[in-house]
C-alpha cells in the first residue's frame, strides 16, 4: 500500500459514523489521485428489490450538476428536432440515428426519444436497455418537451435505481467541488429518494449511508444526525 493511501485511511476512524458534512470533509482530504475523482453516495435502504412494489427508482436534478460534460442524443423529427437543437442537445436525428447505433455506435451518454418516435426507437431495445440508455417515460426521456428534458439533464439530472441489494449509488459531484456544493446535492438525492419510498416498504427505511470518492475508503453516515436535520 502506497504512503498516501495509508495516510487516508489512518483519518477516518474505523466504525464511527460521521456528520454528513464531517463526511464530505474526509472525502476532500483524503483524495489522492491525479484526476478529479467523482464523488459518489451510496444508500442501503430497508426493501426488497425482488418485489415489483418495492423498487425505488426515480430523478433529480442536482443543484450544482454532477461536475460531468453530458452528451445528449435526441431522436425526434421535426420541429421537435429543431427544439432539442436549440436546446443543446449533441446529436440529433431519426432513422439516421438508429442505423448508426445498430451498427455499433454509442458515444452519447442519454437518450431522449419523443412519444411518437419510440415505435422506431424500440428496435433499440436489446443494445440500450443493458446499458441504461433507453429513454423512458418514468424517468422523463419520453416526452414531447423536448428541451425541457435536455436542459434538466445538461444542467445535472441524474437517475438512481436500486440494485439487487436494495443499494442505491448516485453520483453527487467532484471533489473538486466545495463542501457545500456536495452537501446541496447530497441532500437533494437523500430527500428524492425518501419522497420515493414505497408504500409497502415496512420498517426502517434508510438502513445505511456511506459516501466515498473514486478512489477513496467509504466513510458511514450518521442517519440519527442526519434526520434529526432535517
């Protein structure tokens, strides 16, 4: 293990929980690496993912973005398509569009279709689904304002699903970023999330929190303090 890794984990104290904003502090200060690692927070929650009624899945727009150039690729005709331009989104088309995937092509990182279109778009399925890229009217993809959907996602939409395990992992900006900023995101993600608890989800529903950066230790989140908070 390298000195600076070392150093990093001899800050957070082993089995202690920390104040949201103690654990942004920590993540700072022990990031090591060259590159501006990704913040990222992880919520266990109290569901059963294997049951339809339980899945927690839901958007946000972060306060301050993810810190994170997004490509947006729109499929729309029209003076739809001339509304994603105007909006900003990277890659526009139809037809056209749907051709160059097939083939191979995926340099985009969301997608977002106009009702009317998805008939085509479906044939996508089986190359976007596995890779989250399907857009989808749950999370605000399929829609017909178009440029609503590609500014919220510019200026720093982020989607959040449950994993088998019931965990949720979302990005919540740089490290780069100051302590504030993360804690505005953080918090922003947390109350989404509670908003979307399900109503069959008995007993305690935030189980454990942990955030960490790209390359850094998880550090645990005190709830207690947390809703006490709030």
């Amino acid at each position: 293990m390298g000195k600076k890794i070392i150093a990093t984990k001899k800050k957070i104290e082993r089995g202690k929980e920390y104040t949201l904003e103690e654990a942004i502090g920590l993540v700072k200060e022990s990031s090591y690496a060259k590159f501006d690692e990704t913040v990222d927070l992880a919520v266990n929650l109290g569901i059963d993912p294997r049951k339809s009624d339980q899945m927690v899945r839901g958007t946000v727009v972060l306060p301050y973005g993810t810190g994170k150039s997004v490509k947006v690729l729109v499929f729309a005709k029209g003076e739809k398509e001339k509304e994603a331009i105007d909006a900003g989104a990277d890659f526009v088309g139809a037809e056209d569009l749907i051709e160059k995937i097939t083939k191979g092509w995926l340099d985009f990182d969301k997608a977002v279709a106009t009702p009317d279109i998805m008939g085509i778009v479906g044939k996508l399925g089986k190359i976007l689904g596995p890779r989250g890229l399907m857009p989808n009217p749950k999370l605000g993809t399929v829609t017909f304002d178009i440029a609503r959907a590609v500014k919220e996602i510019k200026a720093g939409k982020v989607e959040y699903k449950a994993e088998k395990a019931g965990i949720v992992h979302v990005p919540i900006g740089k490290v780069s970023f100051d302590t504030q900023r993360l804690l505005d995101n953080a918090k922003a993600i947390i109350d989404s999330i509670v908003r979307t608890k399900p109503p069959t989800s008995k007993g305690k529903y935030l189980k454990k929190l942990s955030i960490s950066s790209t390359m850094g230790p998880g550090i645990a989140i005190d709830i207690g303090k947390l809703t006490a908070t709030k």
